[in-house]
C-alpha cells in the first residue's frame, strides 16, 4: 500500500471471482499488517472495555459519592456524547486527517477518565462520562472508519470481524477488571487503569498512522443542528426506558422518533443542496442498497438489546448469583464475535448466504429464550446449558452476516462518502442500541416486569419480550433478498458513471 491513503477508493466488484480473492487472517497478521491492526482495534477494545468496567463499578461509585437518583444518567449522558463524537468522526477526517482525529480522540477520552477518577460528587462524575463517550464515540467510530484507509478491500471483511471481536473480548474482560477494582473499594484506579493503555495506543497510531491522512473530500459547515436533533431523539428515547410510566414510556419513544424523522428530513434536504450530511447517500431511502444495510445493522443491534434483561431473568428466575448471570449473558457477545471472526474468510455465494440466514438463526434462537428462560428451574440439570447454547445462538446469527453487511457498507459509499458511510455505522449502531433499551422496558414492564412483578411477573416479561423482538431479525431477513444482486447492479453502475467520467 502507497503513502498516500487519499487515493481514489477501489470501485467495488461483487462477482464472484473478486469476492473469492478475500485475504486469511494470516494476511491480516503479518509483520506489515499487525500494527495497522492494533491500531485501529485498540481504541475500540479501550472504548468497549470502559463500558463493562463503569456499569459494574457504578454500585461502588454511588456508595461512596452518592447520587443514585442520577444513576441511570451515567448511562444515557454517554451514549449520547458517543452518538455526537461517532457523528463527528467524518468531518474531522476530512479536515484533520487520520492520525491527529485519532490521537484527539484519545486525548479526549482521558480528560474524561480523569474527570471520572478524581469526581468528588455524581454531577462531576456525569460531565466526565459525558467527555469519555465523546472521546469513545470518536474512537468506536475510527475502528470501522479507517479500515478503507489502511487496508487493502480484500482485507476489510476480515478488519470487521476483528473490530467487531473487540466488544465480545470487552464483555469477558470488562466486567472482572471492574469487579477486581469495585471489590477491593478502590473504584477510582479503574480509570486510572485506563491511562498506560491510552498512552500505548497513542504510541502505536503515531507510529502506524503518521502519513496516512486524508484529504478534505466534503464541504460544507459541521451539521451541527442535526447531530443536535440526533442526540435529542437518543436522549427522550433512552430516557423512555427509565420511567415506568407506560404513557410516559410511548411518549419518550414517539418524541424521540418524531426528532430523527426531523433529522432525516433536513439531512436529505441539505444532500440536495449539496451541504455535509450526517449520513450517506441512500439511507433515508428503504428500497436502496444503503439504506436495507443501514436497516439491518440497526434491525440486529435492536435484537441483542433484549440481552439487558437476561441476567434478572437469570437472577429471579432460576436463582442464579450475579457473576454467573453476567457470564451466562455474556455467551451472545461470544458467539457474535466467534462467528465473526469464522465467516469474515468466506465470499461470494457463501458470504451472501450467511447475510440472509444469519437473522433467521437469530430469530429462532430468541424465540428459543422465550421458552426457555421463564421455565421453572427445576425442570432439567440441562436447562443452564440449553439457555447458554440459546444465547450463543442469537449472537452467532448477527455475527455470521455482520463482516460482510459492513464491507458492503464501504463498498457502496459514493465516491467522496467514504468516510462518511464507514463512521455512520457506528452512529446508527448507537442510535439503535438505544431504540432497542427503551422499546425492551416497554415491552417487559408491559409484559408485567414490574406488576404483578417477582418470579411470576419475570416469566411473562421473558416470554412476549423474545417473541416480540424476534420480529426485528425476521424484518432484517426479509431485507437481505435479492440485496446480492441489487448490490452487482449497483456496483455496475457506479462502475459504468466512473468510466464516463473518467472520459
């Protein structure tokens, strides 16, 4: 690969003769590649590690500070600074270039961990997770966005699957280093911790990066009402799944809706005057290539948001103690990230039948938990196992097919989009995890979480939220016909206005 990574990108060809040139992971592990590697997955694993870490220290920081009242916050504040640092992340491409974006992210997501550490009260320890998820956003966001920067396309599928990996390799870590700390009283150190890794990976984007910049390939100011409307519609949407008022719980949800569909209008309105847009050409749009991937990334991440009620069903249900609940759970980001990383090798005809039969996998392993989870404990010695085997099963189903959707995402971007549509897909995972939390309290405290409450309201709430939510991998199924070939016609013509203008 040349020095200069603003170099025009590969028009993508889906034949299958090109797809069956994908790279091993030998290719993507050698002596050339491995640190370009570190680089970009370091700060996601950084990112993602964070995020276990603080949920299982929380306990231990509301102790000691006080501030339960504002505890759901540290939550919601990050999520939405994460959705404006990954919305940020292709407009500071664009005008700063790779490495500098990177090491900003970095410095900014330790000024917030240092917020965090020396936080005498909660409202303190807000402002510093609201830092650390702009800082994580921006990070999270540069994993998938500098793939097409430092890797040749036939490695991308696999740079996916190794970025994806990150979060299944943070749920195992995270939640035992942040235990470690909460448990000796010490919770301050956990962010402390985070600092010799951030200077690592800082050392290691100087080294990896320096000459790999780009060049501004987008006009126009920062969209900033539109990420503003963004964050907004995450902000009443994520706030509608804390009160337990099911009014109040729709109004949030229809508010927060009502904000991205504003969002939308004024994106798609500013594209037409050729302003920067916050998502790429095609997302607003059902029937085209972009927007059915940009619908089944977010239908997928919709469905795993079902896993935050599985350790109180786990807890309630089947009495099983806390650390075993959370490790049970975690066998959905194991297998997300096991198939990930199996199906990143596979391409043509085999990639494009593990995209439409991945959700199906998925549906029927929620649909399984549906059963599975309200049974009496009692029941089977086997029921631990076939519950984990459930679990695993649902994450296999978005792993199989998610290399290959977001390749697909780099490879449809228009030319001068490319940064764009590969930050996006962090944007809209963010967006849809907090869709997904807020429609699951609804669901669950609808289905009687909360009333008649106990064992009994925990069965009924375990039953309609895995049958309702196996609706959205099912809708992402019905998406992914026919996209193969719609994605070749596509490829066709992009190739076809490329050799026009090239004349």
């Amino acid at each position: 690969m040349n020095n200069n990574t603003r170099s025009e990108p590969p028009v993508p060809d889906t034949s299958a003769s090109s797809a069956a040139a994908s790279a091993s992971w030998g290719e993507l592990f050698d002596r050339r590649n491995i640190w370009r590697a570190l680089a970009l997955t370091g700060g996601v694993a950084l990112h993602a590690i964070n995020v276990h870490i603080v949920t299982t220290i929380l306990p231990s920081v509301v102790r000691d500070i006080g501030g339960l009242d504002y505890y759901a916050w540290n939550i919601t504040l990050f999520v939405a600074a994460s959705i404006v640092g990954s919305a940020l992340t292709s407009k500071l491409l664009d005008l700063l270039g790779a490495r500098p974006t990177y090491l900003l992210a970095l410095l900014v997501f330790v000024a917030g961990s240092l917020i965090c550490a020396a936080a005498p009260q909660m409202l303190w320890m807000l402002a510093g997770r609201s830092v650390q998820g702009l800082g994580g956003g921006l990070l999270a966001a540069l994993g998938y966005a500098l793939i097409r920067v430092v890797f040749a396309p036939r490695l991308w599928s696999r740079a996916v699957a190794l970025v994806s990996g990150m979060w299944g390799i943070a749920t195992l870590l995270g939640p035992a280093v942040g235990g470690i700390f909460a448990e000796s009283g010490n919770w301050r150190l956990a962010f402390w911790a985070l600092l010799p890794v951030a200077l690592l990976q800082a050392l290691i984007v100087t080294m990896q990066l320096r000459g790999r910049g780009t060049a501004p390939v987008t006009g126009g100011s920062l969209p900033a009402f539109r990420i503003a409307l963004l964050t907004a519609s995450v902000l009443a949407i994520a706030l509608a799944g804390q009160v337990q008022e099911p009014l109040w719980q729709i109004g949030g949800i229809v508010i927060g809706v009502l904000l991205a569909v504003w969002m939308a209008r004024l994106d798609s309105r500013m594209r037409r005057a050729g302003a920067t847009t916050v998502f790429p050409k095609g997302t607003y749009q059902p029937g085209s290539v972009m927007g059915k991937l940009f619908a089944c990334v977010a239908l997928l991440t919709i469905a795993t948001t079902t896993e935050i009620f599985v350790p109180y069903f786990l807890q309630v249900i089947h009495g099983q103690p806390p650390l075993l609940a959370g490790y049970m759970t975690a066998a959905m980001a194991g297998g997300w990230s096991a198939a990930s990383l199996i199906s990143s090798g596979r391409s043509g005809a085999s990639a494009d039948r593990m995209v439409r039969s991945g959700p199906l996998i998925m549906a029927m392993a929620l649909l399984a938990l549906g059963v599975l989870l309200p049974q009496p404990p009692d029941l089977s010695p086997l029921l631990p196992w076939l519950q984990v085997l459930a679990l695993a099963g649902a994450g296999l189903g978005v792993g199989l097919g998610w290399p290959h959707l977001l390749t697909r995402v780099l490879q449809s971007a228009e030319r001068g989009e490319e940064n764009l549509a590969s930050s996006s897909i962090t944007t809209a995972q963010l967006y849809a995890m907090a869709v997904g939390a807020a429609l699951a309290g609804v669901a669950a405290n609808g289905a009687g979480l909360v009333q008649p409450g106990g064992v009994e309201g925990a069965q009924m709430a375990a039953r309609w939220l895995f049958a309702v939510f196996a609706a959205a991998p099912l809708l992402a199924a019905w998406l992914t016909r026919g996209l193969s070939r719609q994605l070749a016609r596509s490829s066709a013509a992009q190739r076809s206005r490329t050799v026009e203008q090239g004349r």
